[in-house]
C-alpha cells in the first residue's frame, strides 16, 4: 500500500489516461454526487471489454480528475498481473492496484480510502455481447464480508458501451473443460474460468482470456447512490445467510442502475 505513488499517477497515467478519455472513448460519466466527501468506502463495479477493462481505468481517470491523486485510492487487481505481467505490476501498484484479498482491502479502508473493487472478474469481462446489460458479480461474496467487517458503505458503478469494443460470441470454458477431463492439457498450464471466443483486436477472432486491444466505443459510467447495511462488524461478516442476503441486495441494486443507464442512453 505504501508503494502508490501520487506523482507518478499524475505524471505518467493522467496524460494517456486524458488521451484516451477524451478522444477514444468519449467518456461521460455522472453520479459523482453519491461519493462520499471523506473517509472509507468499497467502490464496487462490473466491467466490460475484456482484459483491457477500459470503462475501469477511464472511471480511474474520472476519479482523479474529480478528486486528485492525493486522495487514497486503491483498487483490488488479479493475482495474476504480478504473476504474468512483470513490469507491468511495478506500475500498477504505483497507481495504486494491490493484490485481491480480504487482508489487503481491510488494511487499505483502514487507512480511511476508496476502494475499488470488480467481484466479477473474467467472468464479467468476457461475458458474452448479449448479456452486455446483465451485472455479472460471479457469486464472490467477499467484497460483502470485506465491507460488513470494516464498516464500509457500498459505492456502485454501472458501465455501459465497452462491450462495443470487444464482441464475445460465447464462453466455450464447460467445451474446453470436458477436453481437459479427457486429457488435453490446458493452455500454458493455466486454468482459465473462462474460454471466450470473440471479435476484436489484434485478433480478428480471438480464442481464450487473451489479452485486447479495445475499439473505440462511446462509454458511459454512473456512480450510484452508496447502500449500507442494517448490521455490521464481525458476526454480521460471519454470518452467512446475512451475507447472502446483503450480496443479492447488492446485485438486484445494480441491476436496477444498470438498466435506467441503458434506458437512458439508449
């Protein structure tokens, strides 16, 4: 946590960030008077447009825009960018990217921050096209536990327009599994939770969670009215039919946003 570096989210993210939201992706964003003006909060989100996830780092962009970089914000981020990315982790965690466990978002809202949080994760990213305007939170309830734990409300944010630049035709992950039952080795070793195959770039077709290039596509992100919960500390986190109860609260609310955003651009 000690490692984000507010200089370098100014210096090196903004100007690209900037480029991208203003004249690629056409970013228009509204809801920000929903953001508490100080203290700890979970910022939970579905993304789109797979690994690029660029309605993520464009409402990143948004954020830093609105409340500068000193503010303390983290974002929780797949174990795998430190295991397959190298470099490219060193930078992450600069702009504030920490791994994705429960210890690491308890420690971050103790320090009074934001954080963001995507409980979905490929599952949400590479969900088919035509279930683009369905939320996607992959049944993870630890973000649930996370908050009930540190007291922490829920910010959502719904997104709309990055399945445009990735069209995925299908998730093939219960055909590629029966093959690996029977023998065949998966890719690298790794075993995906998904196996989409889709239109973008570079790929033209694209065959797995393979890194993309995103079109260009008119996003639109909303932050929502934050939702808190009846009880809190930790009997409510181990409680699991509260958990249950709070999670589905949580999806049918973002559903809910979800489609007033897409009724009213549409």
């Amino acid at each position: 946590l000690d490692d984000r570096d507010p200089q370098c989210i100014r210096e090196v993210f903004m100007p690209m960030w900037e480029w991208l939201h203003r004249n690629y992706f056409h970013v228009t964003t509204d809801g920000w008077e929903h953001v508490p003006s100080q203290g700890r909060m979970l910022v939970v989100g579905s993304h789109n447009g797979g690994l690029a996830a660029p309605d993520m780092f464009m409402l990143m962009y948004d954020w830093f825009s609105r409340y500068g970089t000193e503010r303390l914000a983290y974002g929780l981020a797949h174990p795998g960018v430190w295991q397959y990315f190298g470099p490219v982790s060193k930078l992450a965690v600069q702009a504030g990217a920490t791994i994705a466990h429960p210890k690491m978002a308890m420690a971050a809202l103790q320090r009074e921050a934001a954080v963001l949080v995507y409980p979905g994760g490929a599952e949400d990213v590479f969900r088919p096209y035509s279930q683009r305007h369905k939320i996607e939170l992959a049944g993870r309830k630890g973000f649930i536990k996370v908050a009930l734990r540190e007291r922490a409300p829920i910010v959502p944010v719904v997104s709309i327009g990055a399945h445009e630049g990735l069209i995925v035709l299908a998730d093939l992950y219960p055909l590629i599994s029966q093959l690996h039952d029977r023998g065949v080795p998966w890719l690298f070793g790794i075993d995906p939770v998904v196996f989409p195959v889709y239109l973008g770039l570079p790929w033209g077709i694209g065959l797995g969670p393979l890194p993309n290039l995103p079109l260009p596509t008119r996003i639109h992100n909303r932050v929502c009215k934050p939702i808190e919960f009846d009880r809190y500390g930790r009997a409510a986190a181990t409680d699991r039919d509260y958990v249950d109860a709070c999670y589905t609260l949580v999806e049918q609310q973002m559903q809910l946003e979800l489609d007033r955003l897409v009724q009213d651009k549409g």
